[in-house]
C-alpha cells in the first residue's frame, strides 16, 4: 500500500471575513472530492481570513497514479482561480 499526501497553501485576495473564507474552502473541498475521490480538509490557519491552508491524502498501489493524481489536483485548485497558490508539497508514503 502507498500513501500519497499533499498539502496546498493558497492565499485569498479581497476576503474580508471568515464567512467568505469557509465559502471557498467547501467550494474547492467539493470539487476535489467529487472530482477525484480523495480525502481533503482545512489542516491549518482557521482563524486567518486570508490563508487557507489544505491536506490532502489518497492510497493506492501504484505510486505513479498517486503521483498523477495528486499533480492533477494542484492543477485543478489553481484553475479554479478562487484563491491564489502559494505554495504545496507533495509525499509519497
């Protein structure tokens, strides 16, 4: 079994409240689970309006498909334009 973990950190421009920072937070949450079955959730900064910081974990036994994917959903968060990427990193287990 691998485990392929990622975590994405985005910033958002123009937010002036943590009502509009959990809006986008589920919006992409839901997207990216609908889109690639994988488990993601807000690991850091709740209290911080503009930083929104996303763990993202998915298994499997091929370690290049985990790699696909996780690269896929960087790809996907950042052409949503909802938040501006700031930084990920990506593990494989």
């Amino acid at each position: 079994m691998i485990v392929g973990t990622c975590w994405v950190k985005l910033f958002l421009h123009e937010n002036n409240s943590l009502k509009g920072k959990r809006k986008v937070v589920k919006s992409i949450k839901d997207r990216i689970r609908s889109k690639f079955n994988v488990s993601i959730t807000e690991i850091d900064s709740h209290d911080d309006w503009e930083k929104i910081v996303l763990g993202i974990a998915t298994v499997s036994n091929d370690q290049k498909f985990i790699n696909k994917v996780l690269d896929n959903i960087i790809n996907s968060i950042d052409s949503m334009h909802l938040a501006e990427m700031l930084d990920y990193k990506i593990e494989i287990l």
